[in-house]
C-alpha cells in the first residue's frame, strides 16, 4: 500500500517537496493525504497550485487514517513542538533544515521521536546528489588516501526581497544566520564527507546590507576528528550568488565539489560527475534542481518500509548544529 504523505507548513519550502512528492505518487510509492498551514492565504495558494487537499487544522490533517509520513515544514522553531504532536499520532517525520533552532532543541527532537517508535530524517538534500554520493565513495573506500584538508565555501547572495518577510534573518524566527539557514547544507555534506570536528576557531559578522541581528559573513578554521584541516567561507553578501564548493584533499588525490559538478583527482587520472545545475545561491533561493529532495523521500519511504533509521536521520543533523554553535561561540569570545 501506498504511504499516505502529509505536509505541515505551506510556505517557500514547498515547491520542491510537492515536485517529489508528485514524482513519488506516480510511482505508486506514496500517496498525498493534504497539506496544513494556519494561513487562509497559503492554503489557498497551495490547493490552487497543486491541486491537493488541505485541513484548516492540524488536527484534522493529523485524523486522516492514511496517514503514514508528515513534512514539516514549518519555521525552524517550531519544528519541536511540532514534531512531538505528530509523533504522539505515532506517524513517521521529515523534518526541514535546519532540526531545530539550537542543538539543545534538535537533541530533544530525536529523542521524542525515538521514544515514540518513529523515524524521523532531515532535509539535507546535498548529501543526496549524484557527485556528493560518489565522493563519499570515492573517500569511504580509500581512493583519496588519508584526508589531510576539507573546506567549503559558499559565498551567497541575498536581496531585499528575501528579507523583507517579517522576521526573516533574526534568531526569533529563524535562529541564526547564513550558518543555520543557508551554508547549512554544505557543513552537514562537509561533515558527512570528512566526519565530525574537533575544534574550530572563527570570525562572524553582521553587514550593513539588512536589519537582522544574525551573522551574514562567517570565516572559520577547523580540525576534524580524523586530524584534517580545513576552513569555512560563507556569507551571504556576495552579489550576485556562486555555486558553493567543497575542496577535498587526501595523501592519495583531490576533488573538488561545486554545486552538483564533482571533478576527482587520483594520480594521473581525472574523473568527472554532474551537471552544472543552480545551486540556489543567487537572489532566487529556490532556483535548484529538486531531484535530491525527491532522493530524500525516496530514502524516508525505503526506512520506513524497511524499519531502519534514514541516512539522514535526526542524530546525524546534529552534527552539523554542534559545529555552528561552536564556531559562534568562538567568533563571540573574539567580537
């Protein structure tokens, strides 16, 4: 039987979920139960454009007996209470970057969902496209030696216009700033690549281009557990937007990670992997290709069938919470 799939949250995050979603339906996989958001307005625009279900109460899309997996997609601080009413129903989670607005909090999260019986994975998408999936072999089965340096890089554009949502850019509403709400995504694949840190040194600051009070500029030095070096570059002041990088290198060969584009050095030979695909770094944050979200339900449906924990589960989201608190309570001794 199809897994019936509901979504909690109806705002910018939608649109490549519902793509996958769509995708998966087709399959037979899953099947779209409804959508809910405490918004008239969102509900009417997400019915009107897609064409599905919605429940002008949570509990109402909560009631459904179909329902088996629940999308939320809500503001990263509410995801905690969130989470514990729909793990209460004893439905499974999928949970939008970042877990929650502080480790704390994302620690609380796994755990309910582990006490209720529930899997629960988060939406790190790059963990899933094509060239990070090879390099993650390419470094698991030894191609690049032993790894001696891991860095990333994600020099970003935002415009006026994102930030004119209200409290868009604040700890109230989203919790911190480019580390946690945008280069998010390339420290959880840095970790997933090169493993957990083990200390970090760093700088962050706020620009005069928006009113917020979170960090839009961030430069880091890390060491990793396994001994490597590495550093951190994210801001999201560069005008107009380029594709983020992740630079490997091992006693054996390099790589390097641009967006979706792998190109893998070992020896005298040059592997290359990927499609030069929009990473959503310019001033349309949602300008990427989905097919990554749709490996990431697609990963949710398999657990759930297979009743393990996801790849991406809620404990390995953690990691890269740990790492931006840490680099902004270092950056804070040195403000």
């Amino acid at each position: 039987m199809p897994i019936g799939v509901g979504l909690i949250g109806l705002g910018m995050a939608v649109k490549p979920h519902m793509r996958a979603v769509r995708d998966l339906q087709k399959s037979g996989r899953i099947r779209l139960v409804g959508g809910f958001s405490p918004s008239a307005e969102r509900r009417a625009c997400f019915a009107a454009q897609w064409g599905a279900p919605v429940f002008n109460r949570q509990e109402a899309l909560l009631d459904q007996p179909e329902l088996g997996l629940v999308l939320i997609l809500t503001p990263p601080g509410t995801h905690l209470a969130v989470a514990e009413v729909v793990a209460a129903t004893r439905r499974h989670l999928l949970v939008e970057k970042p877990l929650e607005i502080s480790a704390a909090r994302g620690e609380a999260l796994a755990a309910l969902a582990e006490a209720a019986g529930v899997r629960c994975g988060v939406c790190l998408q790059h963990r899933f496209r094509p060239g990070a999936l090879r390099l993650r072999q390419a470094i698991e089965s030894g191609v690049l030696g032993r790894l001696l340096s891991a860095s990333a890089s994600i020099r970003w554009w935002r415009d006026s216009s994102y930030f004119a949502e209200a409290g868009r850019g604040t700890r109230a509403r989203d919790g911190g700033g480019v580390l946690l709400t945008q280069a998010i995504h390339s420290l959880d694949l840095l970790l997933h690549l090169a493993g957990p840190h083990r200390s970090v040194a760093g700088f962050a600051a706020t620009s005069p281009l928006r009113a917020i009070d979170t960090e839009d500029i961030v430069a880091a030095a890390l060491r990793f557990e396994n001994g490597a070096l590495g550093v951190v570059d994210a801001t999201t002041v560069a005008r107009p937007g380029y594709p983020e990088r992740i630079e490997i290198a091992g006693t054996e060969g390099s790589a390097v990670l641009e967006a979706s584009r792998l190109v893998l050095h070992r020896g005298g030979e040059v592997e290359r992997l990927g499609e030069d695909l929009a990473g959503g770094g310019g001033a349309d944050p949602m300008a990427f290709d989905y097919r990554p979200h749709r490996a990431v339900l697609t990963e949710m449906i398999d657990a759930i069938e297979q009743d393990r924990a996801p790849s991406n589960d809620a404990r390995s989201a953690l990691l890269v919470q740990r790492l931006i608190e840490d680099l902004l309570v270092d950056a804070e001794t040195r403000a």
